[in-house]
C-alpha cells in the first residue's frame, strides 16, 4: 500500500502491530531492523497528517472568527 493511500487510522494499526512484534523476545534480528525503519515512515506520515489536520481546523477557526 502507498503512502498516500494508507490513511492514519491504518498507520495507527500498523505501528500498534509493529509494537507487538518488537516487545516479542525471539523476534528475528533482521526482521527488526526492517520493523523500526517501517515504524520510522509511519510515525513521519503520522505527524504529517496531524500537522495537516491542525491547519486545517486552524483554517476553519479563521474563517468562522472573520464571518
């Protein structure tokens, strides 16, 4: 799935799966390099989208104060 189709609700999914996976003991080295890095690109979208929500609302808030 592309970045720009996974929503934030998906990527919340994901990292609370990663999360599991990472506080198993026997995880496999390897896997939990690729594991991090996946965690890494969904936290960053995360954020983004929050951050692009907030502008938003920030935008609606302007609009309704100047009408």
């Amino acid at each position: 799935m592309s970045e720009e189709t996974i929503g934030y609700t998906q990527a919340l999914e994901e990292l609370k799966a990663i999360l599991v996976e990472l506080e198993d003991t026997t995880v496999d080295v390897d896997l939990l390099a690729d594991r991090v890095a996946r965690a890494d690109e969904l936290l960053i979208l995360c954020r983004n989208r929050l951050e692009a929500a907030e502008i938003q609302v920030q935008r609606i808030i302007v609009e309704k104060d100047n009408n």
